[in-house]
C-alpha cells in the first residue's frame, strides 16, 4: 500500500467519527431528524439499488444458446 491510500484510509475513519459523533449528538438533543436522515439516505440507497439491479435484468441482451447436438454446433470432424 502507498501512503495515499493510507491517507485516503485515514481520511474515511475521521469522516466516520465525526458524523458518528454528529449522530449521537442529535439524538442525545432529542431531534427525530438525526434518526429521520439517515434512514432517508438508507432508503434511498436501497431502492436505487434495487432499482439498479431491475433494469440490469429487464435490458440485458442474452444471445441464445445453440443446442448441442445441432449440426452446426459439431466441428465435422466426424
């Protein structure tokens, strides 16, 4: 590893810190919105995603498969 994702790394754990340290505060003033935001965000992650995975399957392009005892699948050399 080079020393820019070591940085990179560190830079996440602080981030983390801090909003765990924003959160806490919050539902420790009793706001309902420290709670409300993230399950927001959550929720919209999961349905993007679940969406995401949706159209991936409904617009895939699927070449179908020869049969293997057709023809044109042997080689001739029989």
């Amino acid at each position: 590893m080079n020393d820019s994702s070591r940085a990179q790394g560190l830079a996440i754990c602080v981030a983390a810190a801090v909003l765990g340290v924003i959160f806490l505060s919050g539902l420790w003033n009793g706001s309902w919105w420290a709670v409300a935001i993230p399950v927001g965000i959550l929720l919209a992650f999961v349905l993007g995603l679940t969406f995401w995975v949706g159209w991936t399957i409904a617009t895939i392009q699927v070449e179908p498969e020869s049969d293997p005892g057709s023809p044109a699948a042997t080689d001739g050399d029989s």
